[in-house]
C-alpha cells in the first residue's frame, strides 16, 4: 500500500469547536504539516454565497417577468389595434392605425392603412357612379324595371314608381309578373326571355297592342308600350324592360278616327247634296249652249264655255270626293 501524504479530517478541538483538519507530510524529511481551520467558517462563508446567489436569482426572475410583462403587454395592444383594424376593414369602414410598438405589427398596420384607402377610394368612386346611374334613372320620362335571370325586380326608377303606384322599396325583389294582368302573367315570363334573349341591336319592343296591359297597385288596368333588352354583367343575365303608359296616345288616336269618320260623313253628305244642283247647272248650261248659243256673241260664248268646265271640273271633284267618303266606309274598322 503506497503512504498516504495528505488530506483531511474532522475533529475537534479542546474546547469543543468542530474543525477540518487539512494536512500534508512531505515524503522525504517525513514532516506532517497541518491546519484545521473551524468549520463554522466555512459554512458560514459558503451560505452568505448561497443566499446571494439565490437572491441575484430572485432579482434576475423578476425582472424577466417584468420584462415580458411589458413586452406582452405591448404585443396585446398591438393584435388589439390590428384586430380592430380588421374588423373595421371587413365592415368598410376607414382605418388609421397609430406606429405600433414592433416593427412586424408596425408593417402589417400600414399596408392595412393603405389597403383601407384604396377601399375608400374604390368604394366613393363606385358610390358615386351609382348615383349618377340613379340619377340618369330616376330623370327617365319611361318607367325602366330591371330584372334578374328569375325575373325578380332589381331596380324600380321613379317614373315606374309613378306608372304603377309602388314604391321602389316595396317593388324590389318581387316577380315582374306583378305589374301584367293575371291573365296574362303566366305567359309572360317567357315572353320576357323570348324578346330579351335574342340577339339585338337595339331594345325590342314587344308590343304597342292596346291589348298590352300594366296592372297598378290598387288592380286597375292601362294600356303601354314596352321594349325589353337583356345584357350580362359577371356571367349574371339581366333584363331592362322601358314601359310607356299609351292611354293618352290611344285617346288622341281614338278621338282622330272619330274626328275622320265625321269629317267623312260631312263630305258624303256635302258632295251627295251639291250633285243634284251641279247637274242642274250643266243641264241649263247644256240648253243655253244649244238653242241661244247663236245669240251670244265672242265674249258670252266665252264665258258660257268657261261656266259649263268650271261645272264639269266641280262635278268631277264631287264624284271623286263621295269615291273617296265610300271608300273609307268600307274600309273602317268596327268600333
């Protein structure tokens, strides 16, 4: 067994205090050298490090959660305002966010701030054309009804309100078939898609048949004239149908046949009344001619050729006229 040169040991010394006794003997003189030093000193010096360690540790973990505190804290406000952003992004509204407290949030907020000016800008330009659009509708002498691929009513202008006696909210959504007689609605849905499903240059119009009937909200009927067009916009298919309340335009035309048919019947009486004296006159101008023409000079036999083709002509415009007067008769429709 090789000799054992140094270490240590416990003891205690004569008054009782507890020491570690360090030693070391040197190999060649054989001298032993050792210290024992108190063990409380030791202890006492390694616990003072201890609970500094401990307490720089305590320090250290409360400032790192302050430190994450803040920092959280700021990342919170930050999702917060881009939350809000987004909500008021998604509903139109305008968004202005303020510099955030990261540089990621910070970049996300401005593109989002200008992503919502380019809405804004987008969305007034639309508005504004839109009410230009109204407004070139509602000025419109026509009554002009937009209607979807079901039919459905899509835009109602003023002077539709005014022809049928609803208003536009209370028109939209509602089947074109509503403002035709019942009678006629059934067929009139294919119609519709007829007209405005061929191609066309220009609107067609589908009919300016007194028949042709609008139907008003309280049931009552009035005759109109009606072109249809159609166009697509996005793949959807729409219909414009342009309405004219015809009832004054038949009234003048009505009262035109009648003023006609008088005006007839005054020139068949009027010519029937004149033949009889014009055949009178030719008659007595026939007789002078023939048994005192020799007592008339140059000058009468002038006048008395004169009177007799004045007569003629009259005559001859007479007959025509009642040609005329029968003709029309004939061909006048029944009332």
């Amino acid at each position: 067994n090789k000799a054992v040169h140094s270490g240590t040991f416990d003891g205690t010394t004569l008054d009782g205090t507890p020491v570690l006794t360090v030693y070391s003997r040197h190999p060649a003189t054989g001298w032993t050298v050792a210290i024992g030093v108190p063990r409380a000193d030791l202890t006492g010096e390694l616990r003072n490090k201890l609970l500094m360690l401990a307490l720089l540790t305590v320090v250290l973990l409360v400032f790192t959660y302050l430190l994450a505190w803040r920092h959280g804290k700021r990342i919170t406000e930050s999702v917060g305002l881009l939350v809000k952003a987004s909500v008021d992004l998604g509903q139109g509204r305008p968004v202005h966010l303020p510099p955030l407290r990261f540089d990621e949030a910070d970049q996300l907020g401005a593109a989002m701030t200008h992503a919502s000016s380019s809405l804004c800008a987008a969305h007034h330009d639309l508005a504004s054309k839109e009410a230009l659009w109204r407004a070139v509708l509602d000025t419109a002498m026509d009554g002009i009804v937009v209607v979807d691929a079901l039919q459905n009513i899509v835009s109602f202008n003023r002077a539709a309100c005014a022809l049928f006696g609803r208003g536009a909210d209370e028109a939209m959504g509602m089947p074109l078939g509503i403002l035709v007689p019942s009678a006629v609605r059934e067929g009139h849905a294919g119609l519709v898609a007829r007209y405005g499903g061929e191609p066309a240059p220009r609107p067609r119009t589908m009919g300016q048949d007194p028949k042709l009937h609008g139907v008003r909200r309280d049931g009552s009927e009035f005759p109109i004239e009606a072109s249809i067009s159609s166009v697509s916009v996005d793949g959807q298919q729409f219909y414009t149908v342009i309405v004219r309340d015809i009832s004054r335009q038949l009234s003048i035309q009505e009262a035109l046949v009648r003023s006609n048919i008088e005006l007839q019947q005054f020139a068949f009486a009027a010519s029937h009344d004149m033949r009889s004296p014009l055949r009178s006159i030719l008659g007595f101008l026939s007789i002078l001619a023939k048994y005192h023409a020799a007592g008339l000079d140059p000058r009468g036999l002038d006048l008395l050729g004169r009177a007799r083709r004045a007569a003629e002509q009259l005559d001859s415009l007479t007959e025509d006229l009642l040609a005329y007067a029968r003709l029309e008769g004939d061909h006048r429709p029944e009332g």
